[in-house]
C-alpha cells in the first residue's frame, strides 16, 4: 500500500495550491460579505482543467482521475469553500450525470462548453418539498408530439442562477403506481434569450458557502426538445445514486480543505497570541485540540483517498463515499468551532478566517444528502452484509 501521491498528483496539488493562494485567499472574506457569485474567478478555473477535472480530454475535460479531482477540491476548499461548492455543482453534479448517461451527440453539445468552464452548469433533484426523499419529487415530464412539457420547482439548487445547462430531474410515471424518474438537459437560455416559463429566484440569506449561487428554479409548462432526455426513460434515479458516489466523495475532499484551513489557521495563531506570559500553543488545553484536529483530518482524508482510489478502480463505492463523507463533513465542522475557540474572540469576528470555515461547514453535513442519510446508507450496506 502505498501512501504517497504520485509525481503528477504532486504537480497538480503544487498548482491547485499556489491558485488557491494567489487568487482564492485574498478576496476569500470580501467574496462571502457580498454574497455574491464570483463570475470572474470561476471563468479562470476553466483554463486549468478546473470547470470539467474527471471528463475525458476529448470532450474538452482535464481527463483526470477521481482522486486528482479530490486533490484539487482540498486545495481550492483549503480558501474558498464557495467556489469549491461552485466547482461541485458543475463537476460532480451537471457533468457528472452528462457522463453517467449522455449520448455522443449531447457530450458534443453540451459536455464541451460546460468542461471547459465556457458555461456553467447546475444540477436539479431536491424540490421545496422533497429533499431527503428525492424520489417522491412531483416535477412532471411528458411528452407532448415532440417536445418534452416539464412543471414544477426545484429547491436550494447550486449555480441555478447562472447555469446555461441544467440537468432536471423529472417524474415520467403515466399513471403507475411507482413514480419512475427520468432526467433532462434543460437549456436556461437559448440563443441569448430566456427559456420560456423557466425562471429563478436567488436564495442570498444563507449561514454560509454565502459566494455560491443558491436558487430555487421555477417551470411552467417549459417545453425542450425530445432529444433533451438524459439517459433511458424511467432511469433517472438510478443514475443519481451514481452520481451522488462520485459527488459525495467530492464534498468529503471539500470537507478535507475546509478542516485543514481552520488547522493551518490555530496553530498560527496558536504560536502568536500571547497569555500569561507565553504563546497559547503552550497550554496543553490548546495542544490537544489542535492534536484532535489534525488527528481526525488525517483519519478523513484517508478515507476520501480509499473512496476515490477504489473508484478509480470501478469499484462499486456507495458505503465508502457515504463513509468518507460522513466523518470529513463532521470533522470539518467540529474543527470550524474549534477553530474559532482557538482565536478566541478574534476567531468570532470575520477579521479572520475561521468563522467562515465553520458556517460553510456546516453545509456539507446537510447537502448531497444528509449525515443521517449518509448513517442509513452505511448501516443498510453493512445489515446486508451480515
Ligand atoms: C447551499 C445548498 C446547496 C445545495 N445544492 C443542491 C444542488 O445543487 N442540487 C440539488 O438537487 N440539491 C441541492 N441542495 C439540497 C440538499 O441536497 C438538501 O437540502 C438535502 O438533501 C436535505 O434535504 P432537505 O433540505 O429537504 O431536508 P429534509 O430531507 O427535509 O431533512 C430534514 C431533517 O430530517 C432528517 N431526515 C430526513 N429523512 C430522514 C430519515 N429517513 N431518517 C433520519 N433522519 C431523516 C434529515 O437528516 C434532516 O436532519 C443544496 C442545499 C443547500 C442548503
């Protein structure tokens, strides 16, 4: 077993780092006070492989690997979780399912300009009154001559706003009594001009990922072309359970950043700040919470790598993305608070970093399902093994 990241992995973490750095952490705090999406630092990601990391080089992606795609997700999330969540959306998600179930013609179309990062993309599943369970969804599909007719709305959907392309999910049921789900490839604009009865409200007022673009997306009798299907009829929530594997691995490396930014930032300021006498990193209270925290980094980075190295090797990885996402998503989440009991009442105070480690955290316990899903996901693999 080997532990250490190839020669190219290193390269490619050395350059996802240094951008991070250079162009992420400067406006990092900036960026999440306006609440608004970073168009222009999301249009620099395209030309480094960033907007289509897993696709292959001939639709236009970087053609990497899931676990380069993790490397890279931990160096952008280590600055700025928005942009990575932003990244998420249009790697994991919308390219994801293209690649999971598009045909020739549709990679063509649609793959290439969303993986070189010249359109931005989005994926629909969660509805106002369907999260957790997605498949009760009530957004209609049917056909109509040649045309698909979709109604309904799609909640809390990343980069819904600014999406040119947007993967729908749709029940396509014609009166069974299951409710068969299929997904779609809806265009938000067509030559420069709004679809017509496709309309989205930003959602500004969230705790955190606050540069991320947040929307609730609207369609009323939205008709797209028969060819828009996505995958075979009636297949659609298989596919998505195979795009959350990919996708929920993605956000455990995004957890991996956020948790070793809050890290990075207490032992600074651990050596810094000065009480009683000496540098707070002296107190042993200090030291074990920052043990704790790298302890538990290491341990959920291991298991982001496990997953994204077995399906790399196309294995089968529901519980171990389940798992990695799991204890990366809390980790992260206990080191934000940690973090911010390091600086003290600095640490409360968006002079620093750390209280927005904590609150964009806390959407990874919640999004690509839940940490109580992700505990249902494990426990029934494990049920069904004994
Ligand atoms: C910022 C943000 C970005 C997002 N981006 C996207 C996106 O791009 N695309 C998309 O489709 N969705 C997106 N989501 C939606 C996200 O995936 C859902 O919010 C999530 O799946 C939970 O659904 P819900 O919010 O409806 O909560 P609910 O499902 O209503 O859950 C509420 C609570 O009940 C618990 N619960 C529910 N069922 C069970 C059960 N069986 N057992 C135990 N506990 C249970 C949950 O764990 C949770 O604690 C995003 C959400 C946010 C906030």
């Amino acid at each position: 077993m080997d532990f250490e990241l190839s020669e190219d992995l290193r390269i490619l973490q050395q350059t996802s780092r240094d951008f991070a750095l250079n162009e992420l952490a400067p406006g990092a705090i900036e960026r999440d006070e306006k609440r608004e999406y970073p168009t222009e630092v999301m249009r620099k990601l395209g030309p480094l492989g960033f907007m289509g990391i897993l696709v292959p080089e001939q639709y236009g992606g970087a053609g990497l690997s899931t676990l380069a795609y993790c490397v890279v997700m931990e160096e952008i999330a280590r600055w700025d979780a928005s942009v990575a969540l932003n990244m998420v959306a249009q790697n994991s998600l919308c390219l994801g399912h293209l690649m999971v179930a598009s045909n020739e013609e549709q990679k063509r179309k649609f793959v290439m300009p969303l993986a070189r990062g010249e359109k931005f993309g989005a994926w629909g599943l969660t509805e106002p009154g369907s999260g957790s369970d997605a498949a009760a969804m009530r957004t209609t599909a049917r056909l109509d001559g040649d045309e698909w007719v979709l109604n309904g709305s799609k909640m809390f959907i990343t980069q819904g706003n600014v999406a040119e392309t947007c993967v729908i999910l749709a029940a396509t049921g014609r009166g069974e009594k299951k409710n068969p789900i299929s997904a779609f490839i809806v265009e938000a604009r067509k030559d420069g001009e709004a679809t017509r009865g496709y309309t989205t409200r930003k959602i500004v007022n969230k705790l955190g990922m606050r540069a991320s673009d947040t929307a609730e997306i609207s369609m009323e009798d939205v008709r797209i072309p028969r060819d828009h299907l996505l995958g075979a009829e009636g297949q659609g929530f298989t596919d998505v359970l195979k795009v959350l594997d990919t996708g929920r691995i993605g956000i455990g490396a995004l957890a991996v950043g956020i948790a070793r930014g809050a890290l990075e930032d207490s032992v600074k300021y651990a050596k810094e700040r000065e009480q009683f006498g000496k540098p707070i990193g002296q107190f042993q209270a200090i030291q074990w919470i920052l043990a704790d925290m790298a302890t538990q980094i290491d341990g959920a980075r291991l298991l982001v790598h496990r997953a994204a190295f077995m399906k790399d090797k196309g294995e089968t990885v529901s519980r171990e993305a389940a798992e990695a996402k799991l204890f990366a998503s809390e980790t992260a989440m206990r080191a934000g608070v940690n973090a911010i009991q390091v600086l003290g009442g600095y640490g409360y105070t968006s002079e620093f970093h750390v209280e927005r480690y904590m609150r964009d955290a806390k959407l990874l316990e919640i999004g690509e399902g839940t940490s109580q899903i992700q505990r249902i996901v494990i426990s029934k693999h494990l049920l069904r093994q004994f």
